[in-house]
C-alpha cells in the first residue's frame, strides 16, 4: 500500500495540468479538441487504475496521502476509498462523454469552454477524494467557480438570469458551510474527518449541542447542493438553461451533496448517534419524501423535454437522499449501486435532448403537448399525406436510446435501474424483524416515483418520436451519438455485471458504515493519534 | 469584548440577509459581500478571543497557553480570498444581466 498511496492525488493533478496547458496554448480549433480529448482520456484511465488498485485490495484498503507530508492531523490529507474510487470513476466517464460530445459543436459557442470543464472535473475530484472539510470546502468553491462559467457558456438572456440565481443561493451555501465548519472546529479542535469522528465521544457535554448545531448547519448547505425540497429551487432552471453538455457533467453535481452528506454522517454519528442523530435522520427522510414527491409531480407537468430531465435529476437526489437517511449499510449499498446507474443515465438524457431538439426543434415538441390539450385540429389533413413505412435509422437509434434510459430512471425490469431500487427497497424492508413504517414510505416513495417518472417519460417519447419527422433525412453527428450511446451501454453492462457489482459496493458500504477502518486507516499513516 | 464581536457578527448578518432578500441585485450583492464578513468574523471568533497574543510561535521554548489558536486565521484568510473571487465574479453576471434585460431586478422583469 505504501507505493500506491501516491495515486490518491492523480485524478486532481491531470485534470489541474489540462487547465494550464489549455490556458497557456489557448484555443487553435482541432488541435485544442484533440488534446483536450486526451486528458480527458487520460483522466478516465487514471480513475480506473484507482479503481483496480483499490479493487484489488481487500475492502478495508485505502490510498492516504499527506499533502506535503504533514503529520495527519495537522496537514490536510487525500483519502481515496472505495467509495471515492468509485465517485471518481463516474465522474471521469461522464466528463469524457461530455467532451466529446461538446467538441462536436458547443465547445465553439462561447470562450474558455476547455478549461473551465477541466477545472469542473478537478473540483468534483478533489472533493471526492478530500479526507479534510475545510479543503473540502475549497473543492467545493473551486467546482463551483468552474460551474458558474460553465452555466454562463452560450450567453443569452435565459442563461444569465438562471446563473445569476445559482451563483447567489450557492454563495449563501458557501457561508452556511463556513459557519459549520467553525462551529466543528471550534467543539472539536481539529478539520480532519477521521480526527473528528474520533474526537467526537469526547466533546464536553456543554460544547455537545454547539457540535450539533454545526453539523446541521453543514448538512444544510450540502442538502442545497443534493438539490433537496425544500432548498432546490435554483435546481430546474440552472440545468435547463445550461448547454447540454454542461448539464450533462452537472448530473453528478446533486451527487457531490449526496456523497458528502454520507460520508460527514457515517463519519461524525457512527461513535455517538443519540437522540439529535435520529431527529436528523427523520428531517432528512422527511426531506427526501417531499423532493421525490416534487419531482414526480414536476416530471408529470413538463412539457419540454430539458425540464423533464431536472425533474428527473430531483426525483434521483430525493431516493438518495431517502437512503442516506436510512443509514442500513443494505441501503447504502443499493444506493451507491443507483448513484452510478442515474447519473450515467441521466447525463445520457441531456445529451440525448440535444440531439432530439437538433432533429426536432423545440417548438414543435411544446407544441405536441399543447395540442394533446387543445386538440388536434391537423388531424384530418395529415390522412391525405402518404405515411412512409420505414422509420430512419438514425431515428430509431435516437428512440431507442430514449427507451433505454426511460427504463433506467423509471427503475424498471430488465435494466439497472430495477436492479438499484429493488436492492434499496429489499434491504430497507428486511433491515428489521418487521418492517418499519419508515420501510413503507420507502418503498411507496421509490415505486410511485418510478410510475410518475415512467408517465411523463412516455408521454414526452410519444410525442417526440410517433410524429411525422421533418421532410429530408434524419441527421446526427457520430461524435454527438457515440457518447450517448456509450454511457447506455455502460448502464446495460451494470445491469449484466449486477452480480459483482452489487458484491463490491455491498462490501463498500459495509466498511462505510463501520468507519473504525477508515478512521484507524487515516491516522495510523500520520503517526499523531 | 465578547459582546461586542457578538453583537458587530449579529448585526452585519441580519443586515446581510436583509439585502439578500431585496429584489435589485446590487442590494443582493451587498448583502452578500455583509454575509461574508460576518461569517469571516465568526470563524475567528470560533478559535476563542485572546487579546495580545501572538498566533505564530517563535523558537525557543514555547508555552503553547502564551498563543492564540493560528488555524482560525489561517481559515479566515482561505475564506476572505475565496469570498472576495466569487463577489467579483457575481459582479460581472449582475452586470451581464443588467446589460442584457435592461433591468437591474433579479428575475431581470420589474414586477
């Protein structure tokens, strides 16, 4: 373990080296493409390295790296689990499905799109991998910095006025989450997390409830970040105004809150859950009920298909958020097996819009869903046009591809998404002798939420695709397709490699959920205990 | 003096949550920039308040109770940089925005 620890700091340092060489060289048209290409290639190929290392070690293996050799406590620390490893390897497939998707064509619509892309993927790595909440914080500034140009990319009215909203409640967030982090220093002497849930049991009684308060106040500002009801409103506009790829890398960025909230709370509560821990636990349950409501409910009333998709994004934080607050490692395991599937499949939904809205403008897939209430009064005329008998292919791709991701989202048979949901719903329904009240909510959240997303995603197929296509062939880029496709195929391959997977996040959430190993691991390197 | 700081944070945070819920988007940045300040003390004020004491240590033998806690400040400093970037970079979508909708209410329509 001792040479691979060295490997923690990789996936923030090529990202980090593909800025300043996009900032030095500067944009020369296809050249900058291919290169940027390549980090992004080599990024992938240095989170799985990550991966397999991790993967071939036993559960409790971790990469612990002491930026600049500090002894633990005191200097901050890069820890790479199995859970970062994994959050990493997502983030990656995403980023380089995202790029080559925007070197088709977005890339051109405003400046600096490269290297505020790298800087987004830096950020989101750092903040996977950090063992430390106030470098996580700066990982976290530093995405959102990347994010706020990046949602500004393409200019345009709509654009700047959503990004306006984002760039405010995320600064607002950035203070509550300097308010909780001084309020855990200041109970428990130290930023480390491992030091933390060490120190906690140890908190005078007096000091104990000042500790609370700041891990509420820290839970708050990452639940406006998981985008939870009722502090997700900057959500649906942010993402559908933002060009596609850039929401397509955006899927992750609810995950960023949800990843946080599970490890900061399996962390600080596994030593000490008493009665604050449980009434967080139920607001946090709570919340995620309404936000699966609220996005069930929003996916049902959208008529464009970019707004179903950040319905869709709301529907996915509030189940995870649902098995956060669950806190089974059962659940956690289903949850990380899901945290995988929807954002590979919800990114896929972006760039697939794309692609629809390029084939089919956007005004005649609003205009779909006006005359299902109006009534058609074209109906009669269309008789007399001759109906072509083939679809193209190049359509059918695109349907298919819309049906494949309909199926993972609503989390039906036979692909991943039924596999993540029922997992979840298992595990929570079997957590006790009986089942708990909590375990009905659950499951009825999961269920009726899939029915909810299936409704809205059908309709919006139905009218996307059973239409008379525009006169002349079907076009798509090769480059806009691929990516699409590959994040697809790697949803069906989660479904087929379900077995092994599900085995190896089960084992990741139960050295989760036991961090004796994580703290022992990250401290024991320092030689300070 | 506890009572004092108390009192500037209290302040300066009530004030900043005021603008920030104003409609034009000067006040909100405003409001922001107050929010900042009152978090940046605050941080400080969580590594305790000592008067005349030093946060660096110097060589020799050192009796720790003779400092002040130096990683607040440490903190306070990461904050008010990062602070002050994102105030300047919201600066620049305001006045995108104002550029754009000619208007200076958030939602870019008076109302």
């Amino acid at each position: 373990m001792d040479q691979m620890q060295h490997i923690a700091i990789l996936p923030i340092l090529v990202p980090f080296a593909a800025v300043i060489v996009n900032v030095i060289f500067g944009d020369h048209g296809k050249s900058t493409v291919r290169f940027n290409v390549l980090f992004s290639v080599v990024q992938l190929a240095v989170a799985v390295m990550l991966f397999l290392v991790l993967a071939s070690h036993e559960a409790s293996a971790m990469a612990v790296y002491p930026l600049g050799n500090w002894p633990v406590p005191f200097g901050i620390v890069l820890v790479a689990d199995r859970l970062a490893s994994v959050m990493v390897l997502v983030t990656a497939i995403l980023a380089l499905a995202a790029l080559i998707f925007a070197s088709a064509r977005w890339n051109r619509n405003g400046s600096n799109f490269f290297p505020l892309f790298h800087a987004l993927v830096m950020g989101l790595s750092g903040a996977f991998l950090t063992g430390d909440l106030f470098n996580l914080f700066v990982f976290f500034e530093l995405l959102l910095a990347a994010s706020y140009g990046l949602v500004l990319h393409g200019g345009g009215r709509n654009r700047v006025r959503s990004a306006m909203h984002y760039v405010v409640i995320n600064l607002v967030a950035s203070s509550l989450f300097l308010i909780g982090v001084a309020l855990i220093y200041a109970t428990t002497g130290t930023l480390n997390m491992a030091d933390i849930a060490r120190v906690i049991p140890r908190i005078a009684p007096q000091d104990r409830g000042l500790f609370d308060v700041g891990a509420a106040v820290l839970s708050v500002a990452f639940l406006i970040k998981a985008g939870a009801w009722p502090l997700h409103f900057w959500l649906p506009g942010t993402y559908s105004s933002a060009s596609p790829p850039v929401a397509a890398l955006f899927a992750i960025m609810t995950k960023v809150g949800f990843y946080a909230l599970l490890r900061f709370w399996t962390l600080a509560f596994s030593y000490s859950a008493g009665p604050e821990f449980s009434l967080g636990q139920t607001m946090m349950f709570m919340a995620g009920v309404a936000t699966v409501a609220y996005g069930s409910i929003g996916a049902l009333a959208s008529k464009a298909l970019d707004r179903l998709a950040t319905y869709v994004i709301l529907v996915s934080a509030g189940t995870l958020l649902l098995a956060v607050s669950y806190n089974a490692p059962g659940v956690t395991a289903g949850a990380l097996y899901y945290v995988v599937v929807a954002t590979l499949a919800a990114g896929a939904l972006f760039l697939l819009k794309d692609v629809i809205d390029q084939t089919l403008p956007s005004e005649a897939q609003i205009l779909a869903v006006s005359l299902e209430l109006y009534g058609d009064e074209d109906e009669e005329i269309d008789e007399d046009q001759e109906v072509s008998p083939t679809v193209p292919a190049a359509a059918t791709l695109l349907s298919w591809c819309f049906a494949i991701i309909a199926l993972v989202m609503a989390g039906l048979p036979p692909l991943s998404g039924f596999l993540a949901k029922f997992s979840m719903i298992g595990a929570a329904l079997n957590a006790g002798e009986t089942p708990s009240a909590a375990a009905w909510w659950f499951t009825g959240a999961i269920v009726v939420s899939g029915l909810f997303v299936l409704i809205a995603m059908v309709r919006n197929g139905i009218n996307i695709f059973w239409t008379s296509l525009p006169d002349g062939a079907v076009r798509v880029r090769v480059l806009e397709v691929t990516p699409i496709v590959g994040l697809l195929v790697l949803c069906i391959l989660m479904a087929v490699a379900a077995g092994p997977a599900m085995a190896y996040l089960g084992e990741t959430a139960q050295f989760l959920h036991a961090s004796d190993g994580y703290v022992l691991s990250v401290l024991g390197t320092g030689g300070a205990s | 003096m506890e009572l004092i700081l108390a009192c500037a944070i209290g302040v300066l945070a009530a004030s900043g949550v005021y603008l920030v819920l104003r409609p034009r988007t000067f006040q909100v940045i405003v409001g922001l920039s107050l929010l900042s300040y009152a978090v940046n003390l605050f941080i400080l004020a969580m590594g305790r308040l000592r008067m005349d004491a030093a946060p660096i240590i110097s060589h020799g033998p050192v009796n720790p109770a003779d400092y002040t806690d130096p990683v607040p400040q440490a903190l306070v400093l990461t904050a008010i940089v990062i602070g002050f970037a994102m105030t300047a970079l919201f600066l620049v979508v305001l006045l995108a925005a104002r550029g754009l909708s000619g208007s200076d209410h958030v939602d870019g329509v008076e109302k």
